[in-house]
C-alpha cells in the first residue's frame, strides 16, 4: 500500500487529508511535534512524533516508513503573530521545509504536495485572485510560505522533486461523521467562533468593521468546505503519479461570503440567535478577498461539492456539538 507522509496531520486540515488519503487507499503517516495539533485526531494511520527542526527525527521516520510522497501541512500560521515573532516563522517554516526537502532528496521521494496559502498575494483588495496573480506577501506567514515555495522549485530543478502547491483562503466546515474537526487554542477563526458565541461558549461575536463597501458593510472572505480542500490534495498527489510537471493551483469558491453572511448562516442551521456587537475596522482587514479556482477545476477535475456557507456550518455545527477535545 502506498504510504504517505502527512506532516502536520494531527492537525485540522492535516486530519481530514489523512482520512480522506485512507480513504483512497492509501496510508497516512502522520509526522506531528502535537504543539498546535491533537493525537485524538491521528485515527487513520501511524503517528510519528517530531520535529521539522529535528533532521536526525526526520531522517528516521523516511528510513522507517519508506513514504511514496510527501503532503506537508506543518507550519505555524497566524498572520498577527507572525507580525510579533517573524524570526519564529521563517526559523520554523522555512528551516523545517529546507529540512524535508533535503531529507525527501535523501530518501528518493520525489512526490511533494505543498499547503501554501493566498496570502503570499499580499494586500490585493477587490480583485480575484489567480495563479498568476503578483505574489507580494505583507506578513512574515505569508512571506514565509511563498520562501517555500521558492525552495521547492529550486529542489525542483536541482533533484527532480515534484511539487503541487495549493493556495487558499479560509478554510471551514468537518468531515461528515465528526470523526474529526476544527478546534484551536486560541481559536482565532471566523465560523468556530460564531459557533462558541452561538453556544454560549462566548459572551458574543465582535464584527470588526461595518462600513466596508460590500452590499452589507461587511468584509467579504473566500471560503472553501475542509473536505472539498483535502480531496484537491489526493487529486494533486494522483497528479503527480501520473508523472505531470509540477503544478501551483489556487482553491476557493469565487465569490466569498461577508461575515453577516456567516452569521445569519450560523442563525438559519443552529436556529439559535448569534449575540454580537459591531466594532471598529482592524488595522490591515481587506474588504474583499476571494481566489480563483478555474485552473483547479479545469486541471484536476476539482469539484467543490460541499462549500456552501449553509453546508460549512453545519458539518462545523455537528463537530461542535460533539465537545470534541475538550473532553
């Protein structure tokens, strides 16, 4: 059976990457230092505790494991923090990715699906953002994320390391069984904080900003359902066995949702009131941003099935009612 190592997969994302891998028929093998991740969430195959920073870890978990390919999920990824301890995201991301890289090299896995992020497009408010739109990150994450993925084309050229890169925006919703599902310390997302404030896990949501120019004066945000993400990511990884050149394919919907959106959304699924106050914008807060995706579709023969706003809230909604890793 194919073997592939997911690092990060005792994360969010990462989690839902190893079920659907399972799925699929192949075998997940979770490679997770559990610093923002849960081993409650690591259900479908092994888990390898480590490192990115650790070379001497690495290098034992390919020897052991022997992995056909690579989807590498690990990073730190808060956008203010990484404004407040830059040296901790490049150290982390970057250093961590030069040491996959070179411990994949090493090892001859040549197949590598890259978790990048849209924000290595910077401050591009209003426009849809395409693969070949400017990368111009504006924060250390962003700018962090875009270094990898200079790194992996120049592996690329040197050592044949195929890649497939994904962009996206914000991510939402779980997988359909609650098996598994979004939850963070702090938790600094829209959705899951609607739900806490729904379930008086919260005082109330705070709207940052009602008087942007969008048809309700709030921010618009693209918005893509976890499961229709991590299925771009097996059909990135059957892309690649396929021999293809690498690939960078933006994921999103297209079109966004405001955060009113979000919350009458939330309103409609729970049938419970959102309590929220309205406060003033945030430094930095963009009025539109949303991605592209045309590529994805036309290449991969991607088929978002699952990201509605309606849909996103309540698999979310099924999650969080399960009280999860609180338990």
């Amino acid at each position: 059976m194919t073997k592939i190592l997911v690092t990060g997969g005792a994360g969010y994302i990462g989690s839902h990457a190893c079920k659907v891998l399972a799925r699929e028929g192949y075998t997940p093998i979770v490679f997770d230092n559990i610093s923002t991740g849960w081993e409650e969430a690591v259900k479908f195959g092994p888990l390898e505790k480590g490192d990115l920073l650790d070379r001497a870890r690495l290098d034992e978990v390919f020897a052991k494991h022997k992995p056909d390919a690579i989807m590498h999920f690990a990073a730190l990824s808060q956008v203010g923090e990484s404004m407040q301890v830059p040296g901790w995201y490049w150290r982390s991301n970057v250093l961590g990715a030069v040491n996959l890289c070179e411990a994949a090299v090493e090892a001859g896995c040549a197949k590598f699906i890259f978790s990048s992020t849209c924000a290595t497009y910077g401050d591009q408010d209003g426009v849809v953002l395409d693969e070949n739109s400017l990368q111009m990150p504006i924060n250390a994450y962003g700018a962090s994320k875009r270094a990898i993925e200079d790194i992996l084309a120049n592996f690329g050229e040197t050592f044949e390391l195929k890649h497939v890169i994904f962009r996206y925006f914000n991510v939402a919703g779980g997988d359909e069984a609650a098996e598994i599902g979004e939850f963070h310390r702090p938790e600094t997302h829209l959705i899951p904080i609607v739900l806490d404030a729904v379930d008086g896990k919260r005082d109330k949501l705070t709207i940052y900003g009602t008087d942007y120019d969008t048809p309700d004066g709030t921010c618009i945000r693209d918005y893509v359902h976890v499961m229709d993400l991590v299925e771009a990511h097996v059909l990135g990884l059957k892309w690649l066995e396929a021999g293809k050149d690498s690939r960078a394919f933006n994921l999103g919907t297209g079109s966004g949702f405001s955060v009113r959106e979000v919350m009458n959304a939330a309103g409609q699924v729970t049938n419970r009131p959102v309590p929220y106050e309205e406060g003033d914008r945030r430094p930095g807060d963009a009025t539109r941003l949303v991605s592209g995706s045309s590529r994805a579709i036309d290449e991969l023969g991607w088929k978002p099935r699952r990201s509605t706003m309606p849909q996103m809230i309540e698999d979310a909604w099924r999650w969080h009612q399960t009280g999860h890793y609180e338990k």
